[in-house]
C-alpha cells in the first residue's frame, strides 16, 4: 500500500501531466470542440490541485481521476485528418451522444477507450452494477446515431480505440455488431475478477467552435467530383441560379458599381470566374431544385433581373426540374429539428432538407447556413460557391472600366 508521501507524488505527477495535455492542444483551436477538451482537462487539473492543498489524498481519489482517458484523446486529437473533437448529437428529444474524435471530413467516428480490459469484460458480461452501461451498449448507441447524421449519404464508419487493448471475445462481438475495433486484442480473462474503477465522463456542453473554410475553386470542384463519382444530382439553392444567370458572371464583371458588395463581387468575379465553376460541376448531372427555390429565384430576377438575365432564367428553367417542397418523404430527425434561427432561415432549411432526402449534392453560396447548422450537429452534402449577385439593372447607373 502507498505511503502518505507516495500518493502525494502520483498526485504531482498528474498534475503535471494534465498540464502538458493542455499545452499540447495549444494552436488546434481551428478544430471543433478542442476548447471544450481543454476545459474538461482543466476540471480535472482544479480537482486535484484541491487535493494537494488538503494534502489528503487517497488512492481512490487518484484511480477515479479522468485525466488518462484524456490524455488519449488529446492524443486522437493530434493526428493528421482530425475536424471534431467531443462533438454532442443527438438521437431523439431526450437523447443525445458525445462522439469522442470525427476526422476524414465527417467520414469516420472513432470512440477513445482507455479502461482497465478486464473491467470491460466484465462490464459487457453483466458483472456490474444496475445500470452501468458495457462497451456494447455504447457501441449500439454510435451505430445508431451515425445512421442519423450521414456524410455524402453513407453512415460514418464506427471506430472503438481501445488504448489499453482489449479482449478477443469482446472485441469479436464488436466486429460483428459492425465496429471497426483498434488496439492490441488479448487473451481471454476470467471474468469472475473484480472490474476496475476506472472511469471517465462523457457529459459536455456544446459550444459555437467551426473551421475557416475556403473559397470554392476548380481544383476544389475536380476534388469533389473525384470524390463523390456516385452522386449524378445536383439540387440548385436560390444563390446558385442566381450566380448562374448573372450578368456578372457571364462576361460583365468590368464594372464599379455605386454598390460597394457589387464592385467587391465583380473584383473577385474577375481573379475567380464562378460560371466555368458551375458549368463543370453541372456537366453530365441532373439538375433539380424545390418549388420555394424555384419561385424565390424567379421572383427576384423579375424584380431585379435585367433582359438578358431574364432570358438566361428561360434557358435554365428547361435545364433544371423543379419538384414540391416536400418531395421525397418526410425529414429526417435531425433536420426536421433544426432550430430557425440565425444564419438558419427557413427558406433555406426547405432547400438542403429536400437536397439531403432526395440523395443530392447541393450547390450553394450559402455558407453562413451551412456552418450555423454544424453548430447544431447537422452536416449538409454541399458545394458552396462564391456569391454573385444579378447586376445588369446596375450596369447603367455603373462606371464601365476599360480592359
């Protein structure tokens, strides 16, 4: 049994370590959730200093400690590919899931396991308290949300990590439940051993922390048709058509404009073309939009929409097929539940909704939207562009610059 002394040390040397972990994660900030990781590290560094103050320490004190399964996941965090860390979703109105590591651009869910494997065991064989939950009821829990929150239509692949290995009888029953399992696969144990009190905390607290993204290019566009060969359609949100038709867009973007957003749009129109952008993407595709896109669009470019824009708007309107709002069934969970709200409007919640529930990329330039519904835990298949605004109603009342 430790000394007064011995424990005191362990107790210093833990600390020290949640320290390191916290300086560690220093500079990941552009990944999702790392702020709430270093808090959760920092909960567990203020419980312990308390115990070093007490100079009291017992043995339990230090086993219950959080800070291993910590460590390991500031670890996962570190690896190349990594966009989300303890990211909260949820499976219904009482429900909800903290998925430990998300990488691979939404693709993969890895679950960060650092118990004792023989506590595992035990666990999942029914040798534990009423109530506690075993690895195969946690297991059920991620295959069941990541049928709920696709990536490109496909459930995100389930990965447990177990950092201190685990046994082969177990992780056998993973597999075959359909979890991709990780680690060192031991000998079988006798089950009739006491679990371990090893623990760790899966409760937090959302938190607005998104990833600065990119402007649209062609090299992006030839990335995403190579990537996702399998999606043949493409739903058209308001600002897409709207790019398309353009004046600006279509050989008119040497103008300055009393309209300052207008002269910023044609000096970007100008380094980055958006027209041979979409051109590409539509090529060989099917494109559709929902009712409300349809009428929304035709209504501002009969409102604002000078004469060419408007025959564009003829021309498109035979390329594109436009079907009712609620096309292709009811909404899922998730998305029926998005909050209106913010960069969450309504028109716009009916556009991505009908592109997720047909299978379909859908083009945007609506990035604010895109970026406010991960906020909430739900992920589109998006294109975004850059935006252009119809300007030929502007052009006469413009100062035409010589090239």
């Amino acid at each position: 049994m430790e000394t007064s002394e011995e424990l005191l040390s362990l107790l210093n040397e833990k600390v020290a370590f949640g320290e390191n972990l916290i300086v560690r994660l220093e500079g990941l900030n552009d990944i999702d959730g790392v702020m709430k990781l270093q808090r959760k590290i920092r909960q567990e560094i203020e419980f312990l200093r308390k115990l070093q103050k007490s100079k009291k320490v017992k043995i339990e004190q230090l086993s219950c400690s959080n800070l291993r399964h910590l460590g390991a996941m500031v670890d996962s965090a570190l690896r190349p590919g990594v966009i989300a860390v303890c990211k909260i979703f949820h499976i219904n109105d009482t429900s909800k899931l903290v998925i430990d590591i998300i990488s691979e651009e939404g693709r993969v869910w890895t679950k960060v396991i650092a118990r004792n494997p023989k506590s595992l065991s035990a666990l999942s064989a029914g040798k534990a308290s009423y109530g506690a939950r075993s690895i195969l009821d946690q297991a059920e829990d991620y295959l069941e949300c990541a049928k709920l929150y696709p990536c490109m239509y496909q459930p995100p692949k389930v990965i447990f990590e177990f950092m201190s290995g685990i046994e082969e009888s177990l992780a056998n029953k993973l597999k075959a439940v359909g979890v991709i399992v990780k680690g060192e696969i031991l000998p079988n144990s006798n089950l009739c051993e006491d679990s371990s009190n090893d623990s760790w905390d899966e409760e937090s607290s959302d938190e607005e922390c998104l990833q600065d993204s990119h402007q649209s290019s062609l090299k992006e566009m030839s990335e995403c048709i190579e990537k996702h060969p399998e999606i043949k359609t493409l739903n058209l949100d308001v600002t897409a058509m709207m790019a398309y038709v353009s004046n600006m867009t279509n050989g008119h973007c040497n103008y300055v404009f009393k309209q300052e957003v207008l002269t910023q749009q044609s000096a970007w129109e100008t380094e980055r073309p958006v027209k041979p952008v979409l051109e590409r993407l539509f090529k060989d595709k099917t494109l559709v939009c929902c009712r409300t896109a349809w009428d929304d669009f035709e209504k501002i470019v009969n409102n604002l929409g000078g004469e060419t824009e408007i025959k564009r708007t003829q021309e498109l309107k035979n390329m594109v097929r436009v079907y009712p709002d609620d096309y292709g069934g009811e909404d899922d969970y998730p998305r029926k539940n998005l909050k209106v709200r913010g960069h969450v409007r309504l028109r716009s919640k009916i556009i991505f909704n009908f592109g997720h529930r047909i299978k379909a990329l859908t083009v945007s330039a609506n990035e604010g939207f895109v970026r406010a519904a991960m906020q909430q835990g739900i992920t589109y298949a998006s294109f975004i562009h850059e935006s252009r605004a119809l300007t030929e109603g502007k052009e006469p009342t413009a100062t035409k610059i010589l090239l």
